[in-house]
C-alpha cells in the first residue's frame, strides 16, 4: 500500500494513524500542496478532486479520508472498528459526516488560516469549532468511546483536527470529556503522532 499525503493535512494523518493502529505496513509519499503537487496531471488522475490522502493498494485508488478508514476496515475484515450491525454502523456513520462537516468547517478551518494562510473568516471558524466541541464535549460524557464502547474509524475520524484545534486558536480548556478522550486515543496501541505547528494557541 501507498499512502499519499501531507504532514501538516488531519485528513492525510487520519488515515495514516488508522494504517498505524491497524499494524498495516504501507509507504509514505509526500504530497508538495504549497508547491500544489495536487494539482498536476498525473494526482489529477488518482483523485480529480485535487486533494489528499490518497490510498493506493495494487490497481485500487481510494481518494478521501474518510472513504480511506472505511476501505481498511473491510479490506482487513476489522469488523471491531467498522461494525456490521445497522445501528452500530450507523452510529459510526453519524460521526464520519461530523468529520466531514462541522470539525472539518470548525477546527479543521480554523487551522488552516494559521497553517495555511487561507483566506477564510477565522472569527466565523472559531466560533463553529466551539459548537462542534461543545457537542463532542457533551456525546462523551459518561462513555469512552464517541460510538461504541470500544474505539472504532469514528474516533479516528475525529482525532486530529480536534487535537491540533488550539493551532487555529480553539481553546480545549473548557471541554474536559474532548481532552480526557484525546488521551485515550493517544494512548492506544500502534498511535501515530500528528506533527505540530508552532502557531495559534500553541505558539
């Protein structure tokens, strides 16, 4: 397997914590974004989108992160991180499109202005990353796990931007289920750190 990917990108890091808590060996091949490697020709043709990860596993590309964690879980039959029965499934589900949408246009957004330099409305990105942690904040509380009682892709899913928020200025401090879960993702067997930036909260 082939990963490709960027080292400061949650998206590329979700998917190679789940590589690395699932034991899967698999290359790292960096992506250039600032040099916009993405965009060339030849990225182009594995994932039109212009956008990493990108898991390629002998003739079969999976572009996105998410699609990436679920791809794992059934290639390798890891029914303990992806469930079979409908609810189980869907209760997973449920916080993959969290990943996808309110942390990715909360936290994540937020930290890409500080890491990134993009041009979006960091007021606006803050104050979302605090309703999603908020809710995060309250679904852990009293459990270990956001959708079982075990970890599964969702925590996956949810790790890295959530960990690196303070980088876009999203203070943790009042969201102690979010920080205690953090530890427990941390501590898992096989956990592969997120690269820090020096910027935001965390400067």
């Amino acid at each position: 397997m082939k990963l490709y990917g960027h080292p400061l990108s949650g998206h590329s890091h979700r998917a190679w914590l789940f590589l690395s808590l699932l034991g899967q060996p698999a290359e790292w091949i960096d992506v250039d974004l600032l040099a916009r490697a993405q965009k060339t020709p030849e990225f182009l043709a594995m994932n039109p989108f212009g956008q990493v990860p990108v898991l390629v596993d002998g003739d079969t590309v999976i572009s996105d992160s998410n699609a990436i964690l679920v791809y794992l879980s059934k290639k390798l039959g890891r029914t303990d991180w992806l469930p079979e029965s409908p609810a189980a499934a869907a209760a997973v589900q449920r916080w993959l499109s969290v990943a996808a949408g309110d942390l990715a246009f909360g936290p994540a957004r937020a930290r890409i202005i500080t890491v990134f330099k993009a041009p979006y409305d960091s007021k606006e990105a803050i104050e979302r990353a605090h309703v999603v942690l908020k809710r995060l904040d309250d679904a852990l509380a009293g459990r270990a796990w956001i959708a079982a009682d075990h970890p599964t892709i969702a925590d996956v899913a949810l790790y890295s931007y959530t960990a690196r928020a303070p980088e876009g200025f999203v203070d943790l401090k009042d969201y102690a289920n979010v920080r205690q879960w953090l530890a427990r993702v941390e501590a898992l067997p096989g956990f592969a750190p997120f690269q820090t930036t020096a910027v935001g909260l965390a400067a």
